[in-house]
C-alpha cells in the first residue's frame, strides 16, 4: 500500500484524535483532550488528502448521558482547534445509535461512508483510507473496500485480527510522519 496514492482520509475520533475515556464518554468540551501529536498530524493530512473525514459512533446520546446539541458543540470546538493549528475536516459523521441496535449507520456497518459518498460525489473508496482504533474501524474500512490503519500500541488485537488491517501506528502523528516519509522518497 502506497499511501501517497490515497485520496481520502476517514478517521475515527475516540482513541485517535481525542483521548477515549475508559468506560465513559466525552460528553462535554472540558472532556476532550487531544491525543498527543493529533493536531499536528491533522496538519499533515490536509496537505495529502482532498478530502478529511470524522466517522463515530456515539451512543451516549442514546444512553442520555449528553444530548445531541452537546456532541454538535464538541465537534465544533474541536473543528475550530484543527483548523487554528493548520488541519482540516471537511465533515463529521455520527451515529447515535446504542449497540444493541444493530443500525445501518453504526461502524462497523458501512452507514456513515455511504452518507460522506452521497454529500462528495468524488469519493472512491478504494483510493480512500480508514483509520481507527478498534476493530469495527477496520471492518467498516474493508467493507467499503479501503485501505485500513490501525492505530494501537498492542499487538494482541493486531495478531488475531490481522487480515483487516493493512498498517499499524502507535498513534496518528506517527502515522502522519510515516506519510511524509513516504511522500518525499
């Protein structure tokens, strides 16, 4: 995989762009924490990719620990921050749908990608890339037929689950610099 050829970035936001609370959610702007490196590696990708996109679920709307207003206002915030410090998203998919629900727009069913192809008609997602943290990340990647980056520093869930993932970083900034590196040889 050469990723210099890919056009598309889809990304997942908790554990990849923001720090995941274990056994929580991040249902206020004073709960998200960037990860370390993230902003910088959004900066990377708006110079590579045409288009950037945010894929998540968030099923704490469901739970009613927060309320959609309240995920509206996180991601505008964090927009913000990206674009201040040289990033770009150009939108953000959510499904609110609790797990057990099965929904057609919850990763790792192909709902959210199908949407972002309906809004950018220049989507072609085998020249598109998914990066997450978990493996309904890469199930929804491979399903759409992109390329997969898993972003983990664990090797367990790699090994088991390795057809589905095409790379793995430790984190997106290391990924983002692999992509530079990649970019300039």
């Amino acid at each position: 995989m050469k990723i210099r050829e890919y056009k598309t970035l889809f990304l997942d936001r908790d554990g990849v762009i923001n720090v995941r609370l274990i056994d929580d959610y991040v249902k206020t702007w004073k709960e998200f924490e960037f990860e370390k490196g993230a902003l910088e590696a959004l900066s990377i990708f708006t110079k590579h990719f045409e288009t950037i996109f945010i894929v998540t679920n968030q099923q704490g709307v469901s739970k009613g620990l927060m309320n959609e207003d309240d995920l509206i206002t996180i991601h505008k915030q964090m927009k913000k921050e990206i674009e201040d410090n040289g990033g770009r998203i150009d939108s953000i998919y959510y499904c609110t749908a609790l797990r057990k629900e099965n929904h057609f727009c919850r990763k790792p069913k192909v709902g959210m990608g199908l949407r972002a192809r309906k809004d950018f008609r220049d989507i072609r997602f085998k020249q598109s890339i998914m990066v997450g943290d978990s493996i309904s990340d890469m199930q929804f990647g491979k399903s759409l037929k992109m390329q997969t980056v898993f972003i983990s520093n664990s090797l367990d869930k790699t090994r088991k689950n390795y057809r589905l993932i095409d790379k793995r970083f430790e984190s997106l900034i290391d990924f983002a610099k692999h992509l530079e590196y990649e970019k300039k040889n």
